[in-house]
C-alpha cells in the first residue's frame, strides 16, 4: 500500500507537502540504488539514466521542501516516512542484469504513471483547497515527467530481441 494511515480528508497543506517532499525523496533514493546496481552489472547505460531521475527527484523534492519552508518555517508536521511506500518509487524488482536504457525508461515510466495515480486517488478524499491545489500540480507535474521520459524512449532503437530469461540461469544446487 503507498500510504497507510494517512487520512487525506483532514491533510494540511503543510502535511501535503511534507508527504510530497517525503515521495520525492524516497524515489531518489532507489534511483541511487538502482544506478549503483547497474554499475555493478556492468550496464552504464541504464546506470545513467538512474542517475538522471535521482538528480531530477531530487530537484523536485528541493523545491517542494523550499515551499514548504517559505510557507510553514519550521513547524512540526505529522507525516513521517514509514506512512508511506513506494508512491513514485520504483518496485524493487524492476532491476535487472543486462538491464538497458530502454528498460530503464520504461521502469520510470512506470514510476511517474504510479505516482500521477496515487494523487489523482488521493485527490477525491481531499477536503482543503491548498491541498487541492497542490496535488493538482502534482499530478501536472507527474503527468510532464511521463510525457518527457517517453519522448526520451521514442529516441531509443529498440532492444535486441533477447529475453531476461535469456540471461538468469536455473538455480543449482551446492555441494
């Protein structure tokens, strides 16, 4: 579940974007993650491009984090980051050896159409209109991400015709 006990009917603005600024920075976190495991697997390319979305993740939860600043200083909020899950971030089990560039962009993809769904959701439970507002630009945002990262696949040649199967061998047994 992407956010548990978080009951958007009675959000603040100030919890809005404190959970916004929590989703940004928890995606950046697995495209670091992701970047370091393609390095590991030898798939630059992919690694790049994981990169690439950490930086723009970033970008984004910095600005969310200076509106919130300007708006609301340093006033306690209530979300925390065990409220929520995987909201933008991408599903652990996306990365793969032999991981390409194209497949990088379609597990981002992904993301970005996960993270528009989860506001578009949250949105019909929202009561107040800062909120509201900033979800709606949330989802603008979310929805621009997606158009850029396919306009960046529309680029890319297609992969080779090979499988991940292809790649992963059958567990064996140790003596």
């Amino acid at each position: 579940m992407p956010a548990q006990n978080v009951d958007f009917a009675k959000l603040s603005l100030r919890d809005a974007l404190d959970l916004a600024v929590l989703i940004e920075e928890e995606a950046k976190e697995r495209y670091e993650e992701f970047a370091h495991q393609m390095v590991s697997h030898h798939t630059p390319e992919a690694a790049r491009f994981f990169r690439f979305m950490a930086e723009n993740e970033e970008k984004h939860r910095a600005d969310l984090a200076e509106r919130r600043a300007k708006l609301f200083g340093r006033e306690p909020g209530t979300v925390s980051r065990e409220m929520l899950f995987d909201v933008e971030a991408p599903d652990y089990d996306e990365a793969r050896v032999y991981m390409t560039a194209r497949s990088a962009l379609a597990t981002a993809l992904r993301s970005e159409e996960k993270a528009w769904t989860f506001f578009k959701q949250a949105l019909s439970a929202v009561k107040d209109a800062g909120v509201k507002s900033l979800f709606h630009d949330l989802l603008k945002e979310e929805l621009t991400h997606q158009l850029l990262v396919k306009a960046e696949l529309d680029k890319l040649p297609p992969d080779d015709e090979f499988k991940q199967e292809d790649f992963e061998d059958e567990p064996v047994g140790q003596d």
